[in-house]
C-alpha cells in the first residue's frame, strides 16, 4: 500500500510521540491499526492524517463565569463532535475568552477522544446484514443524563433530538431510536452520553464473539 504525505507533513508537522513517528513514516496506515494495537492517540495531527475526510459539527456554545478572588472569570465554552460518517467519532469541549479559541480546543479534545464504533443490523425487524444501525442496545451516561439507543430498520432514520441526530450521523448510524433520562437540557452532558453509548458497542461482548 502507497502512502502519500499529507497537508500536515507538507506544513511541517514534527511528531513527539512513538505513534506519531510512525505515522508520519507510513508504519501506521489507519486507524484501525491504532486501535487493534492498543495505541493511544496522543497528538490531534495523527487523525488529521488517517482520517482526512473528518468532519466537524459545533454542537453548541456556552458562556460560563468562575467566582476568583479577583472576581468573576468569564469565558466561553465550545462543545464539538468530529466524525467520518463512516465508524469514528469524537466529542469534546473547549473553554476560552475567545469563542475561536474555545472551539479549536473542543475540536482538538473530540479528535484526542476518538474512537471507533461498531455498527451493523440489530433491529428484528429488519435483518438485511447491512451496516446501517447498532448490532444491539447501548446505554451511555454522564452526570444525570442516561441515553439508550436502540437498534432500528432500515429507512427508519435517526429517531431523536437535534443532538443525537448530529452525533450519531458523524458515526455513520442512519437508522435507530434514542431515549434519554435526566437533564437533557444540558447539551454537554447530553452529547457525552450519546459518546459513551456508542463507545460500548466495542465494550459489549456478545456471543458471537465469545465463542470465536
């Protein structure tokens, strides 16, 4: 397999970690290669190289304030989702003075935070075999907020709020329902459920699994 250097090796792009290097060097050609060797994405450069058609979505943007000695800190808080809208995907959030700055933090967060998602047909009411729902249920939680996903037909299409639906089409999901519990109102939280939902659909063993 050829492998052509990037806008980022063009730019100068000096790696610091093992990963890194191997990348850059054509040792490491995918993500996939990352995650079945156990390797942790330390730099934000390694997806921009393996994943050159990520996408980004601004899921929201906050304003908090901090009580100091000095008085109150203002600064803006950015949530983003970055995915391929083909099996990976990543959320994180970013705070600054600057709302620029907070969302090219979140943006640096959510490809740090990247994984990969397992789809494929779990819905008994469809069973094509083709890779455009879950394999099973998933449930996700952060803070209060629970988020359950369910498996769905094809040409059900995404079944939720405007976050979900953002969130799940950056992992390439097009067909389930969602349900979520608690304060669904704060977008973070609601966003890092859906994150952690999808991140078990590798954390769940089945039986097929089991018995390979």
């Amino acid at each position: 397999m050829s492998y052509a250097p990037t806008r980022q090796q063009e730019a100068g792009w000096v790696p610091k970690t093992k990963l890194g290097k191997m990348v850059q060097s054509g040792q490491v050609l995918s993500l996939d290669d990352v995650f079945t060797q156990g390797l942790r994405v330390m730099e934000p450069e390694i997806v921009d190289v393996l994943l050159p058609d990520l996408k980004q979505e601004v899921l929201g943007i906050g304003f908090v304030q901090k009580q100091t000695d000095a008085g109150e800190k203002s600064r803006f808080r950015a949530v983003v989702a970055v995915g391929n809208n083909n099996g990976y995907l990543g959320v994180g959030d970013g705070k600054a003075k600057q709302v620029r700055i907070g969302i090219d933090k979140a943006t640096v967060q959510a490809k740090l935070k990247i994984i990969p998602v397992r789809r494929g047909c779990g819905s008994w009411e469809c069973g094509c075999g083709q890779s455009h729902s879950l394999p099973f249920r998933v449930t996700g939680k952060c803070g209060s907020v629970r988020v359950d996903i369910l498996p769905g037909p094809r040409g059900l299409g995404l079944v939720g709020g405007e976050i979900a639906k953002t969130v799940l089409a950056l992992a390439g999901v097009r067909d389930c329902w969602t349900r979520t519990y608690g304060s669904t109102s704060t977008l973070a939280s609601t966003a890092v459920a859906i994150y952690d939902a999808l991140r078990n659909t590798y954390r769940t063993v089945t039986y097929a699994d089991w018995v390979r």
